[in-house]
C-alpha cells in the first residue's frame, strides 16, 4: 500500500515492483521534503521520485 512505506515491494504489473522506500531513501530532494511542513512541495517531490523510481522485475 502507498501509504505504507515500510512495504519492501509495491507490485504495480504483472511480475513488477516498485520500492518505493528505497526509492525515497535513494533520492535526497525527496528525502528532504519529507521533513518539511510545506505540503505541495513535499507531495511533488516524493511524486517525482517515484516517477524517476526504476522498477525490478521479480
């Protein structure tokens, strides 16, 4: 689930993942956002590194 970041892997298609913990730990102006009180700017960033985000075949 999305709001659970704790999820190691979210299956978005057949045999596909996305992780997106390591996905916001791996990007620093996400990272970052995250400990802002600016809600827009934290929302788009973590939406951009999820977009930027390389998903694994399993």
């Amino acid at each position: 689930m999305l709001a659970d970041l704790a999820t190691d892997a979210y299956p978005f298609a057949k045999g596909w993942t996305l992780d997106l913990a390591e996905t916001l730990r791996t990007n620093t102006h996400a990272a970052e956002a995250l400990t802002t009180d600016m809600p827009a700017w934290k929302r788009n960033m973590v939406r951009t590194a999820i977009l930027l985000a390389h998903p694994a075949k399993v």
